[in-house]
C-alpha cells in the first residue's frame, strides 16, 4: 500500500515537471526557429559581423537544449509509465525499506530534474538577455538612450548595484563617463558621478590592459589590495569588461557591489563580454554616422554659406555642368536677365535663354566656352542690348567673364559665367558728364564733384525753392568803350569779372549769367545751403573789397565803378534752354526781378539788401538805415538798406 501511494505521488510530481518541461521546450523551440529565420535568412550574408557570430552561436546552443530537453522528456515518460504500472514485479523484500528506497530514488531525480531545467531556463534567458540587447543596440543610432537601457537591463541580470559606460576621448585618451545607472534604472548625473564611490582605478586598469576583471570579493583580492578606492568604499563584487572595436579599446563597461560577495560568476562575465562586443560595435557605428552628420552638416553650411555669397555678390553668376546643364543662377543673374531662376536651373543653357534676344548672346558665349574647354579659356566680352522686362529704353550694358571649371584632377566639370551689369555704371558716367557740362563753368569744381557723388540732390528738370539772389554790374562801361580798344576794354571787364566770381566761388555761389558787363550768382541752389542769405552778403562784400583792392592797381582814367544787389525770396531754378542743344542753369522769378532792380538802384560801389535778406542775417552783418524803395513792377515800395560791412 505504501509502495502504490509512493508511485502515485512520484507519477503525479513527475507529470508536474514533464509539463513544465513541456513549456520550456516550446519557448527554447520557438526562440530556435526565430534565430534560424534570422541567423540562416536574413543575416547568412553578414557571417564575418561579430553580432551574426553571437547570434549564430546562440542558435546552436538553443538548438542542443531543444534535443536535450527532448531526451530528458522521454526518460522522464519512461519513468512515470514504470511508476504507475500496475502488478509490476517486485523483490521479495520487507515493505518499509524498499519504498524508502524507492521514495530516495525518485526524490534525487525530482532533484535532477529540478536542477535542469533551472539551468535550461536560465541559460534561456541569457539568450533571450543577448537578443533583447542585440535588437536595442541595433535598433538605432542615437546610442545614449540605447545604452541606459542595455545598460538597465544588464545590471537587472547579473542583479549589480551600480553600472557604467566609460569612453575613450579620442583626442585627448582620456576616459569620460558616457552612461551611469544604478538598480532602480536612475541615470547618475555627472555630478554626482564625480563624488560617486566607484573605483576608476579598475576602470582604468580594464581600459589599459584590454582584459576583463571579475572578483567575486573585492576586499580579500589579492589582485586589488593596492586598489584603495576598493578598501575604502567597501566594494566587494566586481566585473569590468573593455570594449573593443577593429582592435582599438575605446572603453569599459564597469557593474559592481559594495553589499553582497560572490555576486557574478563566469556567465554573468561571458554575456557582460557579449554584451561589450556589441556595444563596441554599436557605439563605432554610431560614432561613424555622427561623424557623417557632421559631414554632411558641414558640406550643407558650405553650400549655404556659398549660396549666400553668390546671392549677395552684384554680379550674376551662372555655371553649368560638364554636358551644359544649369547648376547655379544667382539672384543677381535674375534681375540682370529677367527670369525667375525656377525657368533656368536644371536646364540646358540653350533650353533655358531661348527666349533672351539673340543680341544678348549668352547661348553663343557659353557655346564658345564650351567647345574650347580645354584650354581653360577665360573669355571677355562686352555687350549692350535691350532686356525684356527692363526699363523700354533701357539698354543694357553687360560685361561677360566666362572660364572653364575643372576639379583637383583638372578635369573639365563645367562652365562658369559672370555677368557684370555697367548699365548703371554708365548711366552715371553719362549723368556726370552732363553735370560737368552744366555746372562745371558756373560753380566751384568742390561743387561739381559733390552733385556727381549725390546725383539725387540735383533737379534738373527745375524746381522752386527759396534762394538768394546777387547782382553786380560794372559802371562807366560807355565811357572807357570810347576811349579804348575793345579787346582792352574786353581784357579790362573780364579782370574784374574775374575777380567778382572768385568772391562768389569762395562762398560756393552758383554763376548763373553774364550779360554783357554784369553778373548773376544765386545761393540755395543747386545744392541745398541752409545759411545763404549769408553766404550771398558775405560774397556781395567780399566782391566789393576786391574790386576796390584790384582799383588800387589800376590807372585813374581805367578805374571803373560798380553796384551790387542783394535779394532773398522764391523762384524756380532748373536748365533752361533747347534740348541737346544750348543750355543754361539759372533762376526766374519776383525774387531775381527784384535783386535787378536793387542793382540798378544802389549808388557806385555800394551795396544795397533788400529786408527779405536782411530779417535772415541781420544779427551778423553792419547795415545803414532802412528806407523806402520804389521799384518797377512792384505795387509797394522795398524796405532796403546798404551794407556797411561784417563783424
């Protein structure tokens, strides 16, 4: 009775754990085929990868549980069918020890069992662990966040304290913290990395000789006594494995303990080395496309810089490639030619100016450039034609530069074209020119340079403004015509009107006529004088004292005498004249009328200002009392004054 309640119990214990083998066969089988799938299919191209080889070991060792487990199933079939067979022969022995026999044996096989499909499911999930590890590492490129998870994930498996990744700068060989966790899967910050009581000697130690360490108690290794950092933080289990890629060690992957001995074995240190030749791996990989990123980044900044300097340069810019295609066309290439670059880039050069006229001749020109390459021929030609789009008679002055381009090997890879657009250019020239022409006999040449530097400050086709007026004429002009010859009288006007217009200049005044022995000089005009009201009574006196001066030299029956006026008001000044034929800057208007009039008025070398002058300089000049004037055309009389002189 006691031998049949044993067979049961053992049939029943046996059943248990044939079921639980059951289970276990399955997952190893599945992890079998999906290891085949990918070691045998999807990977048979990558044999020499490092991480292929692991996986592929990994298969075999899965493969050989598989028939194992298998085996052990059987026997343990053949075991139960013997236990629960009925009428099954037996010694002719007393009851109780045969089933205490009995019940020894089967309990060492329940022991067995037990104690194999332990080591079956464990050696399962070292699997599983390397797989998982496998597919996180290679599942991208960004590695920081990847490392915190394997490394997550291997200190959960060999049940560490503490983990971290250590990297090799690889400019100045240092090692740098790159990934430190502890058990609760919580990133040590570098700070707290710093004062963390880690033994970097170890680190070190592991980096430098390019092998792996592992204690299974730190404090009585005999290999660490000279280690301090071990003594003093009380480490006491210990792994560190280097990483090595192409046979370079860029670093370390350190677990430890400071609680519990005899914490890692021989297979914890097999997969942390698993681990670290795919994490070498993966770290080289993503080294790599950080640096290609890099790379990458760098060509798009210099191609950016590039288009912004092509961009912002005056001059067009096209180029093309070897077979004629347009690669460049700069934003200046569009105003210059009026197309929008989306018309030209990526076309054939003749495709993309048919529609320019022929007389712009770019076509012909990069044709040129082509067909003589190799020579490297930098060809220069001017054009001047009409642009549709531009002003209706707007031509076009344009100078083209064209050269080969060629690579470090010389080799032909293109055309360059460079457009430099002189219609401005020689619109200015032209507006300067006409500006000589004008002014350049009526004003001081400062004056002259000044409206061609700022063409914007001239009106040529007129305009009204405010200005001062100043009027000289010379008198006894009758008398000395019949008593001497007249080019002497003609030499002997001309000094004095010389003398009068160096006065003027000095003061920046515009001559604006000459009629016969008198002159006209205006103030305000053409360029903006905010003070010339003072500047018209500063010459009109300055005139006066070198007339007298330049008397002194004269003989008495040559002397002549003179009258000057000064006025102040509104009128319009501008060219008057045929166009393209003669012409003449001057002003009209009341306030030149009146200045006339002042002149025909004021007594022999004198100076009479009208109030309008004088309200605007009255503080710094010496006039005589104000009086009454009666003029022509004007319907009241002038409030005049002479001018005594200057402070």
């Amino acid at each position: 009775m006691i031998s049949a309640d044993l067979s049961g119990k053992a049939g029943d214990e046996l059943r248990i754990i044939s079921e639980r083998m059951i289970r276990v066969s399955r997952l190893i089988h599945e992890s079998s085929e999906k290891l085949s799938i990918a070691v045998e299919g999807t990977f048979a191209s990558e044999g020499s990868d490092p991480r292929v080889r692991l996986l592929s070991d990994a298969l075999h060792v899965s493969r050989n549980a598989d028939i194992e487990l298998g085996r052990i199933y059987q026997a343990m079939q053949r075991a139960v069918n013997t236990a629960q067979a009925p009428g099954l022969a037996r010694p002719a022995l007393p009851a109780s020890p045969p089933a205490q026999s009995q019940h020894k044996s089967f309990e060492h096989e329940r022991e067995a069992m037990v104690t194999s499909i332990f080591n079956l499911e464990q050696q399962r999930n070292e699997l599983e662990t390397l797989s998982e590890i496998a597919r996180t590492l290679n599942s991208t490129l960004e590695f920081d966040e990847v490392l915190s998870l394997v490394m997550d994930r291997v200190i959960q498996f060999v049940k560490a304290e503490r983990g971290v990744l250590m990297l090799v700068n690889t400019s100045s060989g240092a090692s740098e913290l790159t990934v430190a966790r502890d058990k609760n899967a919580n990133t040590i910050s570098e700070s707290a990395f710093a004062t963390a009581q880690i033994s970097r000697h170890t680190i070190k130690k592991v980096i430098d000789s390019r092998q792996p360490l592992l204690t299974d108690d730190a404090q009585l290794d005999e290999g660490l006594k000279d280690n301090q950092s071990i003594l003093v933080y009380g480490i006491r289990s210990i792994m560190c494995a280097p990483l090595i890629v192409r046979n370079n060690c860029i670093g370390a992957v350190y677990v430890d303990s400071r609680y519990n001995t005899r914490l890692f074995n021989k297979k914890h240190l097999e997969l942390l080395l698993a681990f670290c030749n795919q994490a070498a791996i993966a770290i080289d990989n993503a080294r790599l496309f950080a640096d290609l990123n890099r790379a990458i980044r760098t060509v798009r900044e210099d191609k950016q810089y590039m288009d912004n300097i092509f961009g912002s340069i005056a001059n067009g810019v096209v180029t093309t490639n070897s077979e004629g295609m347009i690669t460049t066309f700069n934003a200046a290439a569009s105003i210059i030619l009026r197309l929008h670059p989306n018309m030209v880039l990526g076309k054939h050069y003749r495709e993309a100016f048919k529609i320019l006229p022929p007389q712009v001749g770019i076509i012909d020109t990069l044709y040129s450039a082509q067909a003589h390459h190799e020579h490297g021929t930098l060809i220069k030609q001017a054009i001047n034609c009409k642009i549709p789009g531009r002003e209706r008679d707007d031509i076009a002055s344009l100078n083209y530069y064209v050269s080969s381009l060629r690579d470090m090997q010389g080799t032909h890879i293109g055309i360059a074209l460079v457009i430099d657009d002189q219609t401005e250019l020689k619109r200015s020239e032209a507006r300067a020119k006409q500006v000589r022409g004008i002014f350049e006999r009526y004003v001081h040449p400062s004056v002259v340079e000044q409206l061609i530097r700022d063409p914007m400050a001239l009106h040529l086709g007129g305009e009204t403004k405010e200005i001062s007026v100043v009027f000289a004429d010379i008198r006894g002009y009758t008398r000395l015509s019949e008593n001497m010859h007249p080019e002497e009288v003609m030499h002997l006007i001309n000094r004095y009107l010389k003398t009068m217009c160096d006065a003027i200049w000095e003061e920046s005044g515009t001559l604006t006529a000459f009629q016969g022995d008198a002159l006209m000089a205006i103030f305000n005009a053409p360029l903006a004088q905010p003070d010339h009201a003072l500047r018209a009574v500063r010459a009109a006196w300055k005139m006066r004292m070198a007339v007298l001066e330049y008397q002194r030299s004269q003989p008495q029956e040559v002397q002549v005498s003179f009258g000057i006026g000064v006025n102040t008001g509104p009128a319009t000044v501008g060219n008057v004249g045929a166009q393209e034929r003669l012409q003449n800057y001057t002003a009209i208007g009341d306030a030149v009328n009146v200045a006339s009039r002042l002149q025909n008025n004021v007594s022999d070398n004198d100076i009479l200002i009208n109030d309008t002058t004088f309200q605007q300089v009255q503080n710094k000049v010496h006039t005589g009392k104000p009086y009454a004037l009666s003029v022509k055309n004007k319907s009241t009389p002038l409030t005049v004054r002479y001018l005594l002189g200057l402070p």
